[in-house]
C-alpha cells in the first residue's frame, strides 16, 4: 500500500501525526510513504525534497519514504494531481483550523475550498484524516 501524507513546512504537531499514522500504514516492506509538499506559487517559498527529509527526520525510519515537492496554486488540485501520478493507494492528511479573519474572505472571495471533501470527490483512493 502506497501511502501520500501531504505536509505543511515547517511541520505541524497535526503534519507529525498524519506522519506516524502514515507509517502506521505502511508497515509493509512492499509499501511506500510518500511526504509531499506543494510550493504555493504566490508565496514564493522555496521547500525542497532535503529540508522534507530532514524535518521528517527518524520518524519514517522504519518504512521505506520517499519526498516530493510540487509548485502550485491550489493545493486540492495539486494534491489531485499528485494522487494520479504516484498512483498511490491512500492519502493521509489533517485539517487545519483557519484564523477567522482569512476563513471569512476566503468565504467572501468564493475561495473557500475544503480539501478533504473536494479529494473525496476527485480522487479514486481512501483517505485518512487525522485531527
């Protein structure tokens, strides 16, 4: 079972547990865990493969891991993307609690998107959600 664990950077106390959760899954030798993380284009922030493995650090020790880091605009339709070209078997991902104040023009602005209910429409594989 192929795992993708989509990832803030730096790491959440939530990224950290999707993470273990994620491990948890791929406890067979045949499985892989994929950590990914999308550079918002807007931000223009620079994560690399090395600084995901090394904040991931020991913690997927024990699974065979791999990293990937995608430029992109909307993370539900990287993300979407991301699952087609693995082609892995489950997503484990969090929620993250918007501040107020960008929930409402998120809202405002017919942005506001929620990522696991739009994988749950467009993608064909499980997912996990850790809270």
């Amino acid at each position: 079972m192929d795992v993708l664990v989509p990832v803030r950077y730096p790491l959440t106390d939530r990224d950290r547990r999707a993470l273990d959760r994620a491990a948890d899954l791929a406890a067979d030798p045949a499985s892989t865990v994929l950590v990914f993380h999308m550079n918002p284009v807007h931000l223009g922030t620079r994560v690399t493969r090395d600084d995901l493995r090394e904040a991931v650090g020991e913690r997927l020790a024990d699974v065979n891991a791999d990293y990937a880091v995608r430029s992109g605009a909307r993370i539900e339709d990287t993300l979407s993307e991301a699952v087609e070209r693995y082609g892995v078997d489950v997503v484990v991902l969090t929620r993250h609690p918007r501040r107020p104040l960008a929930g409402a023009l998120l809202e405002r602005l017919d942005l506001d998107v929620d990522v696991v209910e739009h994988l749950r429409e467009h993608v064909p594989v499980d997912l996990v959600v850790v809270e």
